[in-house]
C-alpha cells in the first residue's frame, strides 16, 4: 500500500501540478522539447535501482538528447520563464519514479490493479483539492458535455495509455520502453501546436527537437528491449512471460 500510495502522488499527483503550473506560463513546443528528457531519467532511473545495464550506444544517445535540449536552450530565451521551463523539465522525472515503484510490485500485482490504485489515490487528492479551490467544480459536472469531456479523457487519455504501458514495461525494458514511445510525442505535440494554438516553431526549436529525436531513436536502436537486471530481481524477472 505505501508503495502504491507513492506511485500515485509522484506519477499522477505530482506532474499534473508541474505541467498545469509549467504550461501556464511556458508555450507548448518549448514544453514538449524539455520533455524529451524522459528517457534520460528512464536510463539513469533503471540503471541504479533496477540494475539494467546500459551499453555505451545508449550513453552516447542520452547524451544527443541531452545536447538537443541544450542547443534550444543557449539559441534564445524559448525556455522563459526559467521557473516555468524548471517544472516542465523536473516532470518526467516524476513520471519515471512511479514507473521504478510500479516495476517493484509487479508481480504480484498485475498491471490492472497498478493503473486503478494509481487513479484512485489520486482522486482522494485532487477532488478536495478541487472542491476547497473552486467552489463551483463540483456543479460544472451537471453538464452532460463537460461529464463526456472528462469521462473520454478519463478513460482513453489516463487509464487506457497507464493500462498499456504498466503492461508493456512489466515484460520489457524501462529505458528502452520509454525511449520507444517518446520520439512520436514531440512530433505530435508539434503540429497540435501549430493546429490548434497558432504557435510557429522557430528555427532552433525545430534543430533542437530534431536532435533530440535523434539521440531517442538511437537510443532505441542501441538496446535490447527485453530487460536484464541483476541480483535479487533476477528472480521476479524470471515470472515475466517470455517475448516473442
């Protein structure tokens, strides 16, 4: 229960404040290149508590990651305020976190009652949250409209993306499931941007996302997706289901 309880308030809790707060003050492409830090943290993240073994490709492809944020960042003021760049950057550290914590009771428990904790420790925060900062949140509700709205992005937005991706890094490498999905969230992120907020991406955002693409792909390609760890998980890893 602890361990679920923390998995929530890092995974959930944590980084939807960081990215309300983040984004509110920070334009969405800059916001999307500063998260392309994940698999940086995934790497280091599995490599010292799950004991996975990263190659020299991945460090050398950490660290194009690493210079595509960078390059972004000495080419003008995109990342301004740097208090709001700062939460954005700190949030798929969160994120990672809960995904160690989650790897450490799987098994026994299944990636089902994994996503359903995590939701549901999180409600009993952010529903008196809700209520002791916004009086009329609760009887927004009454409209069918926005219930629909919150009930698609419930189901489709949170619970079925945590549902597959507990099952997948359940079976598979931390880094190299994280590094795997990231490269389409930038380009998608992107031309949502542009579609639907009128922002126009310069030139060194574009560089910038480019390389960090880049080094995400490569770090993909330089690692074997099954899992290796060491020592006492050895012995948790060997219930996983083989890949075929």
């Amino acid at each position: 229960m602890p361990t679920l309880i923390a998995m929530s308030m890092t995974g959930t809790v944590t980084t939807s404040l960081l990215l309300i707060y983040g984004f509110q003050h920070i334009n969405a492409v800059a916001g999307v290149i500063l998260m392309q830090s994940e698999p940086v943290y995934s790497l280091v993240l599995s490599t010292i508590v799950l004991g996975e073994r990263p190659s020299m490709r991945q460090l050398v492809a950490t660290a194009a990651i690493l210079f595509g944020i960078g390059s972004v960042f000495v080419g003008g003021s995109v990342f301004s305020p740097i208090s709001a760049a700062a939460l954005i950057f700190a949030t798929p550290l969160f994120w990672q976190i809960s995904h160690v914590l989650g790897l450490r009771v799987m098994p026994p428990l299944t990636p089902a009652s994994i996503t359903g904790a995590r939701f549901i420790f999180a409600a009993s925060v952010f529903v008196p949250v809700a209520i002791a900062t916004s009086a009329g949140a609760i009887h927004q509700l009454a409209d069918p409209r926005l219930l629909a709205i919150v009930f698609l992005i419930g189901f489709f937005v949170y619970f079925l993306s945590a549902l597959t991706w507990y099952g997948a890094i359940s079976r598979l490498s931390l880094s190299w499931t994280t590094a795997l999905v990231v490269p389409g969230v930038p380009l998608l992120s992107i031309l949502f941007a542009i579609a639907f907020l009128g922002e126009q991406p310069d030139s060194h955002e574009l560089l910038g996302v480019t390389i960090a693409i880049a080094g995400v792909l490569a770090l993909v390609l330089a690692a074997d997706g099954h899992r290796k760890v060491a020592g006492v998980l050895e012995a948790a890893e060997a219930v996983h289901q083989p890949i075929n």
